[in-house]
C-alpha cells in the first residue's frame, strides 16, 4: 500500500519503520528540517518538508494515489485539517492522532466519518488505560486482553515463590493437567526465546503466557504469584497520562500525584476528586519520603522525560515499592528495560502504532499487538474455507518456527487454548504469537 504519514516525531517514524518492514511505500511530511533530516537518514521512504496541514503540499504529495493517511504530528488542528483534506480528496482510510480530550469526545463533529477521519486515536488515553488494567492486576509485567477479554496474555517474572524451577515446559502438564495455558516466551539474559517443549523455566526468568480469562488466577497461583494487597499508589508526572490514571484507579485506590509544574496542578485539581495533588520535584527524595514513598504499592512515573522516569522508578524500588510501572518513550530503551531492573514499562508510541496498524490491516487481521520489551508480535486473524490451516491436527501442520498458535475461538465465541491435537475450522479466529519477520509466511496460511 501507499501509506502517507504526517509527522516525523517519535510516532510517525516508528510507525514508519514497521510499516516499512511489511513492504509498504512510505512517503512523510514533517516541518522540522532537523526530523525530516533524521527520519531521511534512518528510513527508507520519501521526506518531505514542510506543513503537513498545507493543501498545495498535500496534493504536491501525490494524495490522489494514497491508501492510508495516517496524522500523527504534535498538532492536533493540523491532524484534523489535513484529515478534512484527505477524505474530500478521498483518500480510501484516514487516521487522525489527538490529544485534546475534546477533539475525541462522542459529540464531537469530527465524529462524523463522512469528512472525519475514520480512526480517531488518543494515545495518552489508550497509555492510561493500559496502566490502569497493570495496577488492578498486580502481578504482571504486562498484560493484553483479546476477544473482548475472553483470552489473557500475561507477562510475569519468576521469582523464590516458583515451587518448580527448571522445569521442562513439557513437565508441566504432568503437575496441573487441567489446565490449559502456554508459555509463548521467556526473556533470559536480554535475550527473547519463543521456547519449545524441552525449554526450561527458571528463577529470573521472564514469561508470557496465554489462558482463557477464567483461568488466569489459577496459572498465576501455579507460578507462585498469591494475590497481592494493592491499595496504596504514588504517580510521578501530572500531564495529561497522570491525570487519565489517577482517574482510572481514584475511586478505589489511594491515589497521590507529584507535579513540578504549578500550573498543572492547578489543572489536576479542577478535574480530580479524591486524589492528593503534590508541587513538588519527584526526583527530590525527601518530599518522596515525606509522602510515604516506602507505604506505596504501587509506583508510576509518567513524566515527559524517560530519564526522570526511570530515575523515579529506581528510587522506588531502593525505597521498597513492591512495583514500579515505568513510561518509556525512545525505542531503543524498551529492550534494556529488564536489565536495568524496571518491573512494568508501557510505550504510548507502541501502543499508538499498534493500534495504526490493526486499523490498517482491519479487513484481514482482527487485532494486532506488539509485546513490549519483547521481538515478538501477536495477531488474531480468522481463518476461510481456503486457508491452508484447517481441518488438520496442528501436530501435522508446517508453522513457521518461532511461531506458536496461542488460542483458537470458535464462531461461537468458546476459547480453545490447544495441543498438538487441536484443529483449527473455517471462520475460527486463531490468535498467533510469533517473531515479527515471520509475519508474511503466517499470514500466507490463513
């Protein structure tokens, strides 16, 4: 496809580069010559300088010949102009990325997807969305939802309270046969392994699992995980992610927000009831202290500044803080998180381009889904008549290696989490975990 991406910050050239790396023509337009320089040098696709909001430029960007327009600079007017722009120019499907809560609110004209864009995206809402969903389930490093919630991908780390260290992941079905989930991966030493049955489980070890919902408390007892108290929780960084958690988790937490800048607390205060608003410096660790930083349960920092956040996040831990929940901005440093000791980290620009990229492959791929810290990707795709997959045992199918069926969903909505003997129908949607390079060869069976 030729996909047209406005802005060339963090969000557009990430969203580049995977779009890239599926084979798409990519063409941006950016006004800062020090981005549109940068995203030249790293990306393999035509930059443009100048006013992505600029109708003359727009149409210079050979819009009549665009498959996707996804807005995704730092202005949401210009978002919303160069949106208008591209539905009149009729261009087929249209993002748009907002940040005022007003732009994406139900009533709002926009809504009207004659001359709106057809996604609406708010990523500082999807980030505390995803915050809110950590903190109430304590025991994960991270945590998706699929099928309406019906099946549960669950990030945890083995710990002392793992009663069967270094056992064979083909073991397990001898201590807990009814129960059905699959380790999809493990990260050890930095390094992700999608593991096979003679692959180990060990103390240190990072794991992502695959169940039904009903079952997810009792895998997590099987690792070890006991339900946890949860009632205290301190945020570091009162923009806009701050505010959307504290309002998330303020009606049956204890919740306490630290904000340097005055003017947001002021802000904070207009729009929070119950939570105790602080002006101070976060990093400072005697204000930390003075707000009972050792009586938290739970630690977020969501400042701008990834320095800041992780700088937070250590403080806690030294201090105590069972968990810490970590906002990282650049790339780079999602894959370095687990060795320098961070628990939960989540990833507006992650989140953001997952969502871009579902919305774009929405006619063949149900949802789509980057495991953060992870070189894995997860899609729920829905097999035909013509798939190549169905009607055999998935012990006698040729997957792709490092690939895994995590969970078949029939028509009628019942979850198989499968063996080697399971099989997979038409219209079945097949929830697959796999390296992302396999992505062409798993779609091809389906």
């Amino acid at each position: 496809m030729n996909i047209l991406i406005l802005g060339a910050g963090e969000i557009g050239v990430l969203l580049a580069s995977k779009l890239i790396e599926s084979n798409h023509n990519i063409t941006m337009i950016e006004s800062d010559p020090i981005l549109c320089k940068k995203a030249n040098d790293i990306l393999d696709a035509n930059v443009i300088e100048g006013n992505a909001g600029n109708f003359e430029l727009l149409k210079s960007a050979n819009l009549s010949s665009i498959d996707v327009l996804a807005a995704v600079t730092n202005n949401d007017e210009v978002n919303i102009l160069s949106s208008i722009i591209a539905k009149k120019m009729e261009v087929p499907t249209v993002i748009a990325r907002v940040k005022k809560p007003e732009y994406a609110a139900k009533d709002f004209p926009l809504r009207d997807f004659s001359y709106g864009p057809d996604l609406i995206i708010q990523p500082e809402k999807e980030t505390a969305r995803a915050i809110v969903q950590l903190v109430k389930n304590t025991n994960a490093t991270e945590y998706y939802e699929f099928e309406g919630g019906k099946v549960k991908i669950v990030g945890i780390r083995i710990d002392k309270h793992f009663a069967h260290s270094g056992i064979k992941l083909n073991q397990i079905g001898n201590i807990i046969k009814e129960l059905p989930f699959i380790v999809l991966a493990l990260i050890r030493a930095e390094r992700t392994v999608i593991p096979k049955g003679s692959d180990f489980i060990t103390l240190g070890d990072q794991i992502f699992f695959i169940c039904e919902s009903v079952n997810l408390s009792k895998v997590l007892e099987f690792f070890g995980k006991a339900t946890i108290k949860n009632e205290n929780v301190m945020i570091v960084g009162g923009a806009l992610i701050g505010q959307y958690v504290a309002q998330g988790l303020e009606s049956k937490f204890n919740v306490k927000i630290i904000e340097n800048d005055y003017k947001k607390t002021k802000l904070l205060a207009k729009n929070l009831t119950k939570t105790l608003i602080i002006n101070s410096d976060p990093t400072d660790l005697d204000v930390l202290e003075q707000e009972n930083l050792s009586g938290m349960d739970e630690f977020i920092t969501v400042t701008d500044s990834d320095e800041t956040n992780i700088i937070c996040s250590k403080l806690a831990h030294h201090n105590g803080v069972p968990r810490t929940i970590t906002l990282i901005k650049k790339y780079d440093y999602l894959k370095m998180t687990s060795s320098i000791g961070l628990d939960s980290v989540v990833s507006k620009q992650v989140m953001t381009v997952s969502t871009i990229r579902q919305f774009i492959q929405r006619q063949k791929v149900a949802s789509y889904t980057e495991i953060l810290g992870l070189d894995a990707t997860v899609l729920e795709l829905e097999t035909t008549t013509k798939s190549k997959i169905i009607r055999k045992p998935l012990m006698n199918l040729d997957f792709p290696d490092k690939s895994v069926v995590g969970a078949i969903i029939k028509p009628n909505g019942a979850v198989v989490i499968p063996s080697g003997l399971s099989k997979i129908d038409a219209k079945d949607k097949v929830v697959m975990f796999f390296s992302p390079e396999k992505q062409n060869e798993i779609e091809r069976l389906f």
